[in-house]
C-alpha cells in the first residue's frame, strides 16, 4: 500500500488530496491559491498554506511523497517547473518536474507545464491541465495514441494528443473575455443581476451561438456589440444578454477549434471541466453534428497520482 | 450672416461652437460628457453643463439657434432623441430631430441616432457618427452617392453611402476590447507603463496585424492569448505587447469589414478621427493593398451646421 499527498494548486484555489493506492482518503480545500496566499505571501505565504492544509498529514505520514500541480510552479509560483516543450509524454514531465522545500526540509515535486513554440506560429503554455488530462486518459491508453481533449473554462484549452504524448494544444481567452465583457465594457451596463428563465437563457444562448456560425474571420468584435443592440431593442429581455454573449464567445471558440476535426468524425472528443459550463459547449457542439466520446469533471487527483508514479515516488503494483 | 451654437456632446466630453456662416469664431471644451455632468445630475446636471460652457452666447445672442449631437440625446440623455431608421439622409435627421428645453425657455435641437434593423441580421446603432460624416461629406456629395465611411475609436464605425443616404453601417467594439484586455485581464499583467521605440511598437503591431491576417473565423480569443506568450517566451519585448494587441484587434476589424470592399476598388473609404489612431488604421489598410481617398478629424461642427440648415434654422447662402 502506498499513499501521496497531492496539491492542485491553481491561481485562485488550492486542494489537497491524501491518496492511497490512487483512491482519496481525504481532501480539502482552501482559498489560498497562488494570488490569495496568507500573509505575508511570498515563501512564507506558501509555507503556511501549505502547513494550514495538510501539516498534520505530513506529520502523520512523514515518510508519504508530495506532489503539486498548478501555478504553484510558475514563475510566480513557489518555485518554478520550467515549461517542457511539446510534444511531451508523462515520463518526460515526471523526468522534469520542478522542486521546493517544504518547511520540515521535504521535497515537493511540481508538475512543469507544457510550452509549444512553433517558430512558424505565436507561442502557447498550459500548466496544470496536462495533469487533468493526465488523470482523465488515466484508464485509456487508446486516447493517448489518438484524441482531442477539451477543458473549458477562463482559458479554454484545447489539446490534441497522439502516440502517446500531448502533440499540440490552442488556448481560447473564452470565459475571461466573458467576464471582462460583463464586468468592464458597455456590454454589462444592461445586463440585470437577475438570471433569465431556463427557456430564455437557452433561447438567447442558441441565438448567440447562430450569429456566430454565421460569421467570417475578424467578426467577433462586431458580433459582441449586438449584445447591447439586442437589448436596446428589446429583441431580447434584458436579463438573457448575458446567455447571448456567452453563445456568441463559445460559439466562435468553436467554429475556430472544431475546423481541424472536420473530415476526422472518428477521433474521440474527451471533455473535462464542470458541469454547467460543459453543458453549454455540449449543446454548441450538438448544433455542430459534433459528439463528445467522455466526460470528466476533477480528475487531477488521479493525474497527479499518475504522475508520481511515473517519477517513482509511490509503489504501485 | 448667420449665427449658430453647435454642441458636440458625447460620453466623457462636452465641445462648444460658436459658428458664423459655417466657420468658427469660438470654441470651448469641457469634461462634461453625459457620464460626468455636474451634481446634482441629471436634467439639471445638463442645464449647469450648457450654462457654463455657453450660457454667456446665449445672453449675447438670443436669437441664435442651438443644436447638438451625440449621445445627449441617447434615452440616458438630457432628452431622448429616438433613432432613425436606415437608410437615412440628412434631411430624415432634420425632421426627425429630437427637442429639449434650454434654461432660458428656448429650444434645443438635437440631431437623432440611426437605427439599423434588419429581422435577418442582429440590429446595430450609430450616435454621434453620422453628424461627423454629414461634415465631412459637406463639400462632396459624390461620397454621398457611393463612398464608405471609417471612423476608428472606442466603437468603431464602418458606413456606407449610397444614393444620398446613410444606406448600412457596422461597429466594431475594438477600442473598448483593447482598453478592458490591457486593464482588467491576465494579458495587462505583463505590460509595463513604459511605452516601446517607435521601432518595436511597429514591428510588434506589424506581427499582431500578420498573425490576424493568417487568422480563421472565430480564432480570436485564441489570438489575444498570445500576447502572453509572446511575453512569456521573450519573442517580444513587454512593453511592445501593447502594440501587439493593437495590432491582433485592428487587424481583426480590417480583415471583417473589408471583406465587401474586395473587387470594388473604386469606392472610395474616408477615415474620419484622430491622428495617431488613423495612423495605426492606414498601416493595416496599407498592408492590406487598400487605399485611404481622404481623411478628416474633427468634422462635427461642420455636420451640425448642415444639419441646422436642413432643419431650416439658419439662413444660408
């Protein structure tokens, strides 16, 4: 039997899992992701996150390896996982996996993120959904050889992978550019705190995601200013403006994504994230003829456990 | 010789003019947009605003007419001045010319919005725009006829003229997009107040522009995210991320309202605003083997002495 302690600590939450044999004995959680860190913040910030969440584990497993995904391992991070450049298997990120020392002088391991640089196109950077994907394909090593994944969220991301290794991913500003719009920009100034009925959401959503599909390269900053236009005359009810946009984002994301699996029916579509927002890219997708193989909500934990495996931190039979 | 006091009213700025036959013989300016009026606010938030920045012309020449454009007469504003329906000419915005009531009693005209509203398209306003083109279109109404209009800014305006007409327009969000992703997202992060040389702020805004150019429908959440990575991997200085962005979102804006102006070289464009971002405009217009016929800055003086005699205010020649 062997146990881990493993950390998902991403910019605005930390969790913590106490595992054995891949299974959870124990998990927590706290706000003290990477940019809510406890005074003084910095080193000692981390510290005492860290002791805060899972001291007393540590001191009842002294012996128990402990790993962590997430922004932790940016530059800003406790110490940084320096970027491995795709394509990039499992052993390749457990082979590079960054380190800090944890206030009883442990070792922590920290999963590197993924770097693509294509001279030829922009560069792009994932850090911490590798290990989602990781946990997620956990059970198929068929999807390792040849699929596309899809983690909604603040930046989407899209990654494909094959034999065996995370090929190539794209990174979609989608639900910030969500936020921004509904929090900072003219957009929000008619949108009402009051939700919309499940009716008119799903109406105004599919009308959003229509306009998208309908437009050219370029459109969207055209396309999102009808967003006022809608609700100036009165086409849509004031509280449904936030579901138009929100249509009108995700559907571009996905006119812009899905292009390369046009003529590909067969590759599988594996998606991770939660399940409201899924439910949303679920429904573009089935306007697109486009279905999703398998869904995953937090899969990190079993990523994570992969992961120390792969840099024999645990035993595993 | 004829008198008129000409106000160019919009959301953060308040213009004043005081025109004989057309030119200027004052003009003052005040921070008095609709979004900043003097307390209390409101109706009389707008008569302080008017007392102060011409009460003084008022008393000098009572019988002066007094017109104004701009978001002064959005239904936040000090009377609504409802829109107009597309296509629309001069003399459609002079009939239907909103009224509000000056602090003296006397009357203020204000120069009405266009509404376009196709049940087949998502609908779009203009405010403000369309006295701005009336002036630059003054001393050419062969523009009138078959001409499309540019006005860069925080929303920009692409119009068309046709047959007397303001026949069809589109706005483009790109200013705003730029301002709430520089100041409310992860990519203002990296940019520092310091701007770039003259010579990397163009070979970055060169590359966003080119990155937009080889971009598909939809790609643009995709896009912006590069300009973190293009920070992150040193491709870029950071204070030239700014330019970059720049150049990703006009590049965007070109590559969707240019789409009809392909194979008509011959309608001419007229770019009406600012000088450093017109500039940015005809770099990417240039690249794109389009030409500029003219450009002007401020015309709104001019578009409201049009309108004052369309509406038979003032006496002409």
């Amino acid at each position: 039997m062997s146990k881990l302690i493993a950390l998902d600590w991403g910019t605005s939450s930390l969790r913590a899992y106490l595992l054995e044999d891949g299974s959870i004995l124990e998990k927590r959680q706290s706000a003290h992701g990477i940019q809510h860190l406890p005074e003084p913040g910095g080193m000692k910030g981390y510290e005492t996150a860290f002791e805060r969440i899972c001291g007393d584990w540590r001191k009842q497993y002294p012996e128990c390896a402990v790993v962590a995904s997430g922004m932790v391992g940016s530059a800003q991070g406790w110490s940084e996982a320096p970027y491995v450049r795709c394509p990039a298997a499992l052993d390749d990120l457990a082979k590079q996996a960054g380190e800090a020392t944890l206030p009883d002088g442990g070792k922590l391991y920290i999963v590197p993120g993924l770097l693509l640089d294509d001279p030829d196109a922009a560069p792009d950077v994932i850090r911490g959904e590798e290990i989602q994907i990781t946990g997620a394909l956990a059970e198929h090593p068929e999807w390792w050889q040849a699929s596309r994944i899809l983690l909604p969220g603040t930046h989407s991301k899209w990654v494909t992978m094959r034999d065996g290794k995370l090929e190539h991913f794209s990174t979609y500003m989608t639900g910030e550019l969500f936020a921004v719009l509904c929090d900072h920009s003219i957009l929000g100034r008619l949108m009402p705190e009051q939700q919309a009925s499940a009716e008119d959401a799903g109406a105004a959503f599919d009308l959003g995601f229509s306009v998208a599909r309908q437009g050219g390269t370029g459109d969207l900053s055209h396309q999102i200013f009808s967003t006022r236009t809608m609700g100036l005359t009165e086409r849509l009810p004031n509280q449904a403006l936030r579901n138009y946009l929100s249509g009108l984002l995700i559907g571009n994301e996905l006119m812009s994504a899905t292009r390369s699996l046009v003529g590909k029916p067969s590759l599988p579509l594996i998606m991770i994230g939660e399940g409201a927002l899924c439910d949303l890219y679920l429904r573009g997708l089935e306007t697109l003829g486009i279905g999703c193989t398998a869904q995953f909500n937090n899969t990190s934990y079993i990523g994570l456990w992969k992961f120390a495996a792969a840099r024999n931190l645990i035993q595993t039979n």
